[in-house]
C-alpha cells in the first residue's frame, strides 16, 4: 500500500448516472484484483478533510480507471477536476473478491457504486452472467464499457425503460430457476444494501454461496478509525482491510 500524488489523464462524463476518471500509476496498478479499492484525498488543503473510497474500475498499462456516481458533495468536487489536476490516492486497499468459485457457475449482481468492481471482474476472468440493475435508461453502460466482458450481460430498469422491468432480482431468480442444480452457482455481488439484502435471501433460500461487497461508508480506509464495522457471525469486522469482500456464510442475517 501507497499513498501517492497522480495527475489525473482524464474524467468525463460517460452517462445519466456515472463519471470516469483516469491516472496513471506504476505502483497503485501493480497486482491489482477486482473488489480492491482506493481510497482518494480530493483536496490537499483537506477539504473534504475524509477521503472517498472507490474500487477499481480498469487497470491498463499502469492506467487506473475509476467509475463514479455523483451522490454528495465528494464526487460532485470530483467532477470539477480537469486533466492534469492532482490527487492523493491511497492504494490498494482491501479484500478481493474469491478468484476460484471452486468450478461453480459465477453469477455477478451489480447496482448503482457497486458496478465497477464488478464489471472488472467480469472482464478479469470469465463468469457466466453479469446482471446489473438501475433506474433507467440513462444509467445504462455504453457498449464500449462492456466490449471485454465476456459474460451473458442483463439489464433491469426500475422503469422499465432497458431489459427487464423492475429490480435485478429478478433476473438473479430467472438464472437460477434455469439451473438444474442451483447449488452450482456462485453468487458476487456489490451495490446498494437493500439490493444485496435481497440476493443474499434469495441465495441462503436455495442453498447458494457466494460474497458481497459491503461499501460501507469508510474514512482512514487502513483499520485504524473503526469506522466501518461489519457485523459478523466472528463479531464485528472492519470493511476496509478485513473486507469489503465476505462470503454470505459470515454475514449475520
Ligand atoms: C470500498 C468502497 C468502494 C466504493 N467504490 C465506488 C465506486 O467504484 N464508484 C462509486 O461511485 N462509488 C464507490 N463507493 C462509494 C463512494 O465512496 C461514495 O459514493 C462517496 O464516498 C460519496 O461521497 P460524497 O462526498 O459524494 O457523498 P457524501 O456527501 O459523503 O454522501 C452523500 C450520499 O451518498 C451516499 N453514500 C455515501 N457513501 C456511500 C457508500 N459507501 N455507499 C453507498 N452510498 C454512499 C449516501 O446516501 C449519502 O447520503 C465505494 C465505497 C466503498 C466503501
Ligand atoms: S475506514 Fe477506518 S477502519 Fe475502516
């Protein structure tokens, strides 16, 4: 782990929901594994004294990509930054998500923040489907976001406006009413809690395991404020450095 100045290459825009921004790091892109985070000073005049975690988006040629949505007053001072502009960057921190699903059919259920890490996964090694949910149209991914996945991806929109209609469960029950055996599906996930809430009942219902990514909302990002504690069946964890990866068997219900 390093905290680091970069000069950001890019941030633009990409969609009704998210921004993309773009630096460039030897060190912050070495052995980078998808569910692994930054976690971003915004000002070196501290303020916003706390910084902002985000998960790794892409890594290239020691180019870090980092998607965002716009939810406070972080990401929208995060979208002010040009080209060239500076940021402190803590990284890598945390957990992974598991890189052998032990030859079971890996299933991604993404929404809202927890699409990057997902989306990285699903481009870092092949999994069977990619679901994300979202509001609308307009928060829909352009294609050239998801060209090096390989993965059967589906859409729901809560309006209805792209894929199916409604929330992203309901493709997670689809997939798995389709599979003969449910229990050889491994389920990832990362979003809002509600939206996890949801898949992890529907796993535990038909005896499927898997891990999600709890984005608690973090501060120091290394284990020394206690301010992002997890409740687990092992007692309380920390989500930056013990997480934000656990398997639905060590989350309390
Ligand atoms: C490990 C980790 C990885 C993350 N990866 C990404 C990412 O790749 N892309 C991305 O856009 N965001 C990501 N987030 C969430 C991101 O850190 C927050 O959206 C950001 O800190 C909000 O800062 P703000 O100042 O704009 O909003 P604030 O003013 O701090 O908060 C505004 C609102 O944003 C929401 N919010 C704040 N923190 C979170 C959070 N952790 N999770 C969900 N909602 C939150 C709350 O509803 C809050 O009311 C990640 C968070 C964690 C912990
Ligand atoms: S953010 Fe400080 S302990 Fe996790």
């Amino acid at each position: 782990m390093r905290d680091e100045w970069v000069t950001i290459l890019d941030n633009r825009k990409i969609n009704q929901a998210y921004w993309k921004l773009s630096f460039k790091s030897s060190f912050l892109s070495r052995s980078v594994l998808p569910g692994q985070f930054v976690n971003v000073l915004l000002e070196d005049d501290s303020d916003p004294f706390l910084r902002r975690p985000f998960s790794y988006y892409r890594t290239k040629n020691q180019t870090i990509e980092i998607l965002y949505e716009v939810l406070g007053r972080g990401t929208r001072l995060l979208t002010l930054k040009k080209k060239g502009d500076r940021l402190k960057v803590l990284g890598p921190l945390g957990k992974a998500f598991t890189q052998s699903a032990k030859g079971k059919k890996q299933i991604l259920v993404a929404g809202g923040v927890g699409v990057p890490p997902l989306v990285f996964l699903a481009e870092y090694q092949r999994v069977s489907h990619l679901l994300i949910g979202c509001g609308s149209k307009g928060e829909v991914l352009p294609k050239s976001e998801l060209k090096n996945v390989k993965a059967q991806v589906g859409y729901a929109t809560e309006d209805g406006s792209y894929g199916k209609a409604g929330f992203v469960t309901l493709l997670l029950h689809e997939v798995i009413q389709r599979e003969k055996n449910p229990k050889n599906l491994f389920i990832q996930t990362c979003g809002p809690h509600a939206m996890m809430e949801a898949v992890i009942k529907m796993a535990r219902k038909f005896g499927i395991e898997g891990e999600a990514s709890i984005d608690e909302r973090m501060a120091c990002g290394v284990g020394a404020c206690l301010g992002c504690m997890v409740k687990t069946h092992d007692g309380y964890k920390t989500s930056c450095v013990e997480g934000p990866v656990f398997a639905f068997c060590e989350l309390e219900d």
